[in-house]
C-alpha cells in the first residue's frame, strides 16, 4: 500500500489525461495535475474561521512572536498558525488511519472471574425478564450467552454489599457470613441487564435498548433498596 503524502494528498484527486500524439508519445496535460493539496485546504479554512473572528485578529496583531529576534506581523502570524493547524488535523488523520494491533484471541471464562459460588445469576434468570437475549448483538450475546454480563454484575452487587455492610461481614468481607445470597439475585439480574442494553444502546444508538437500560436501572435499585440482608453470626474462638 502507497504511503500517503505528509501534505495529505490532493484535495480532488484526478487522473492525469495521457495525451498520445501522432508520433506515438505520450505526454501528460499538467492542467489536469493534483493541484491544491489536502494541506493547503485544511490551512486555508482554518485562516477563514481566524479571519472571521475580530477577537482573533486583535490578539494575532498584538501578539509578538519573535524569530531570530523580530516580531511577525499580523500576516505571516496568521498563516504560521493556519498551517499548524492543518498539520495537527493531517497528524490526527494519519493517527486514525493507522489499525491498533488487536490484542490475542483470549477465551474467557467470566464465572471463573468470580470466586467460589458468588455468580449471582444465569442466562435463565435474564430471560426470565428479557426472553429475546439471544436476538440481542453478537458482541452482546455471546458464544457463551450472557456469561459476562453476569459475571460483572455479580461482582457489582457484592462489592456493593461489602460497601454497605462492612461489620456485619468483617473488615475481610467473608460473604460467607451471608445467610441467603439468592437474596442478592434480583438486583445482579438487572443490574446485567443494565450493562448489556447499555452496551446496545452504545452499539447500535437504538433509542429501544436506551429505554431497556433505564428500566432495569430502576428495577436494580428498586432490588436494592428491599435488601433485607441477614448474617451468620460466626461463634467466637476459644
């Protein structure tokens, strides 16, 4: 692949008309050439805006930029900073033009994620509020479903119950000392959910999947405010 030209190239690239002449040679109409580049373009909308704005005159005529010990005058001020802008927007483009190096191909297990039983919820909980998961975008459903969303909803919901109840689980936070942790299931579900419409919604700005992740956001916190919560009280050692 051809590098791209540091001017950025042409702005209305067109081929070159090859003219054959009655002697067999070919030659090239230089009317018909690049012309101005994509960087002369860029300078010369970035002077219009500095032109059109008095309040950037004023500060381009006042200001002094020294080079080997002379101010600039307002002119030769105002294209300096008209190029530099084209070239940080040519820099910018050439930045984004450029494909990151995708990182390896790593399977993921998200409940392992989690340690012990602590995954709150499944795939059959989702779809107990949502049944179309499987219609939801492929980076969304997953090969292995709603595994990840569960994953970090679960681990959302108990750090959330450590935040909220640090002496009643202990300065290590032994979740072990929750006495039913399904009482937890119904926030995860839909805190899951909440993250994975988010994700839609960012996907495909779908105004539906919006409105999905607000409901369930609601319905998470309308789980949380129920918690009831009870604790093992753990026999003190002799």
């Amino acid at each position: 692949m051809s590098k791209r030209p540091k001017d950025g190239g042409p702005v209305y690239p067109q081929p070159a008309v090859q003219v054959r002449t009655a002697g067999g040679l070919e030659w090239t109409d230089s009317r018909n050439g690049p012309g101005m580049s994509l960087r002369d373009w860029l300078a010369g909308q970035a002077m219009a805006a500095i032109l059109s704005c008095p309040e950037a005159m004023l500060e381009a005529s006042h200001r002094t930029e020294v080079t080997g010990g002379n101010p600039m005058e307002p002119g030769p001020l105002i294209a300096s900073h008209s190029y530099r802008m084209a070239d940080a927007m040519l820099a910018r483009r050439e930045r984004e033009a450029t494909p990151a190096a995708e990182p390896p191909a790593v399977a993921h297990d998200w409940a392992a994620q989690v340690p012990g039983r602590m995954v709150l919820c499944d795939d059959r909980d989702l779809m107990d509020e949502y049944e179309r998961l499987s219609s939801l975008p492929g980076d969304v459903f997953a090969a292995d479903g709603m595994a990840r969303w569960c994953a970090v909803a679960s681990r959302k919901t108990w750090l959330l119950v450590s935040q909220l109840y640090p002496e009643e689980l202990g300065y290590d936070a032994k979740y072990s000392r929750l006495a039913d942790p399904s009482e937890l299931s119904d926030a995860a579900v839909h805190w899951a959910l909440t993250l994975a419409f988010d994700a839609c919604h960012e996907q495909t700005c779908e105004s539906f999947y919006l409105a999905l992740r607000d409901y369930h956001d609601d319905k998470r916190k309308e789980a949380i405010a129920d918690w009831q919560l009870t604790f093992n009280v753990e026999e003190p050692q002799s």
